[in-house]
C-alpha cells in the first residue's frame, strides 16, 4: 500500500488531452501524494481513462468519484473534501487538470503548511508581482483587478483571492461548514478563503507562475464571474453579521 497524508483533488469535465498526463506527472514527484478525481460525467471519456490507470498502475493511491453532469467546481470540492475527511489525509489540495497549476509547485505548498505550520497555502500568481503566462490580456486583468475588488470590498488582505491551487490543513475542513458555503464558481475560492481567514487560520501566499492551458477547452464563463461579483457584497455582509465556527 502506497501511504500518504496528502491527497490532491483534481475536479474534471471532458479533460481526456490532459488527464493522465497531470496524474503521471505528480505520482512522478518525490513527495508521495494521492490523488482524488472528481469527474461530472465526462462525455470525451475522461473518467474512463483514470479507471483504467487505477485497474492497471495506480489501485492504491488513484481515486475517482463520478458525478452526473456538471453540478459546478464548488460543489465538486466539497464533495472531495468530504471523501478526503473520511480518511486519514491531513493535507488537502486543490488544482486543476490542465497543467495551468505545476505540480512540482506541489511540494511548495505542503511545506507550507506541514514545516511553517501555515493552515491555508494558496498558490498565488499577484503576490510578487503578475506571474501569468499566454492568457489574453483581457483576461490578465480581470482575474487581477477582480482580486483587488475583493480586497477593498472585504478588507480581506490576500493578493490572490480567486486562486484554485490550494493546500489545506485537515483542521481547517474540519472546520469550515462546507454545507454552508453556498458559491460554485469563482466565488467558491473567493468564500473559501475568506471564511478561512474569518475563523482565525493562518495563511500564507506562495508564488507560483499560473500558465493558461495548451490542451482542451477552458471553462470560464461570464456567469462565474457575475457570480464573482455580487458573491463578494454577500461575503461582506456575512462577515459582519455571520458567527463563525471556532477553531477545533
């Protein structure tokens, strides 16, 4: 058996150009991770092709979840994190399938929680300047100004506040009311971390260089960042209103 006390939760919707290639390359890393696919019924034959890689390399330390249709990156997440809490892991990642997140920057994160004692590592592309490459500039722009939204609105003082590349302490799950986050898109990273920080965790910004994806199709949508937009008001009401959990 394979142990590990990280799992990295990759959610999935027609990923096949990319899918075993981001699975081979982190199993490829010193440090042994986990790794746990949350699929929406891929109809290119995504989860196929990770079943197949669990049937014939991977049994031990390669996981699938499979859903019916897409029900949102949010409500994928928390559907991991659940699975992963079940278990014994204690350091729970998020990244996407199509390499705009590098897994040797993987073990980056994890030392940041497990040797720095952090409770959130988010991997940010604002915090030591704008580290994104072959996105369009429109889009460079209103990722990074979306974020600075979010930090005049909320006063909440991260560069990065809609970065999907992530590595959480067990405790911080456990803590969190993941039936209560209510935001699926954009605003899902957004209200993650915010809560995080509400609650009192630690957190720290690790520099990572964000590439836009080579292969398969992006899915971004103007509704993700409406949802963006409006979610953050609420998060700020909440924050004023809202009683958070404690600590456990």
């Amino acid at each position: 058996m394979n142990e590990s006390d990280s799992i990295v939760i990759i959610p999935t919707y027609n990923e096949k150009e990319n899918i075993e290639k981001i699975i081979r390359a982190i199993f490829a890393l010193e440090k042994s991770f986990h790794i746990l696919i949350v699929d929406d019924g891929s109809p290119d034959g995504t989860a196929t092709i990770v079943k197949g890689l669990m049937a014939t390399e991977f049994a031990d330390r390669l996981f699938i979840l499979e859903r019916s249709g897409k029900q949102g990156l949010g409500t994928a997440y928390i559907t991991g994190f659940k699975w992963a809490l079940e278990r014994t892991y204690d350091y729970i990642f998020e990244m996407d399938a199509d390499f705009s997140h590098d897994p040797n920057d993987l073990p980056r994160l994890y030392a940041a929680c497990a040797d720095e004692n952090y409770d959130l590592a988010i991997g940010s592309r604002y915090v030591s300047g704008v580290n994104v490459v072959n996105w369009p500039m429109g889009r460079v722009l209103m990722s990074y100004f979306a974020s600075k939204y979010v930090r005049f609105i909320t006063g909440f003082q991260v560069h990065d506040t809609t970065a999907g590349f992530k590595c959480y302490r067990r405790r911080v799950l456990q803590t969190i009311e993941l039936d209560k986050i209510r935001f699926k898109g954009y605003a899902f990273q957004i209200e993650m971390k915010f809560t995080a920080y509400k609650i009192g965790f630690k957190i720290k910004e690790v520099p990572v260089i964000f590439v836009n994806r080579r292969e398969g199709t992006s899915k971004m949508s103007s509704g993700i960042f409406g949802e963006a937009f409006f979610g953050v008001m609420r998060l700020r009401w909440d924050g004023w209103t809202r009683k958070y959990p404690k600590i456990v």
